[in-house]
C-alpha cells in the first residue's frame, strides 16, 4: 500500500479542523470590557479590575488583555498585559484583574487575543 492516499487522508483531516476552528473564531465577535482602577494601600499599588463579556454563542478561554495607560495629552505612559480567570461562557461574564505601574488619566483597554472552545446556547 502506498503512503500517499494516507498522507492524503491526514491533510485533507487538517484542513477540516483548521475551517472548523476558523469559522468558530469568527462567530466571537461581541467581547465587551467592564472595568474600574482600584489603589490599594498596602502595599501601594494600583490595578484595572473588571469583567469580559460575552454575547456571542461561543465559549471563549485564553483571552488576553492590554491596557494602554495614556496622560492627559493622550501620551503613552505605560502598558499592561494580563488574562482573564478561566473560560468566558456563551452569554456570560468572567473576571480579570491587570497590575499597573504607573497612575495615568485614562486607560485603553481591549481584548487582542482569545482561543474559541465549543458552541453553546446562551
């Protein structure tokens, strides 16, 4: 027997998987961020806490967070990366929490980055 058909066979079972997975990442489209500062006082540090929410039909994990920490003329004056606590359900919320070095007058933040799990009903 020839390897061809079986390495065949096994590309052609790549392609599926990749369009599946492709075509879910596209259905999340609606991830939306809810957040506040918070100073703690000791030790004196500052963080962005909030929540990622999902309204979308698909179950998201691994998403991560980037922060843009800008003064009052809109400068960058420091960035932050962080990652939401576990999966963000279909139709549901999870919370994350960004440790900042600097204070700064506004904030950016935006989901850049996430793995699509499974469908589910929201």
């Amino acid at each position: 027997m020839s390897r061809r058909p079986a390495l065949a066979s096994v590309a052609t079972a790549a392609v599926v998987v990749l369009l599946a997975v492709s075509s879910s990442a596209q259905e999340v489209t609606s991830l939306k961020v809810q957040w506040h500062v918070t100073q703690l006082q000791s030790p004196s540090r500052t963080r962005l806490e909030g929540y990622v929410s999902n309204v979308s039909n698909v179950r998201v994990s691994d998403a991560r967070l980037h922060v843009v920490e800008r003064d009052g003329a809109a400068h960058v004056v420091g960035e932050a990366w962080g990652w939401v606590f576990g999966d963000v359900p279909a139709g549901g919320s999870a919370y994350f929490v960004v440790p900042l070095e600097t204070v700064a007058d506004t904030y950016d933040v935006a989901v850049v980055s996430f793995d699509a799990v499974a469908h589910e009903a929201p």
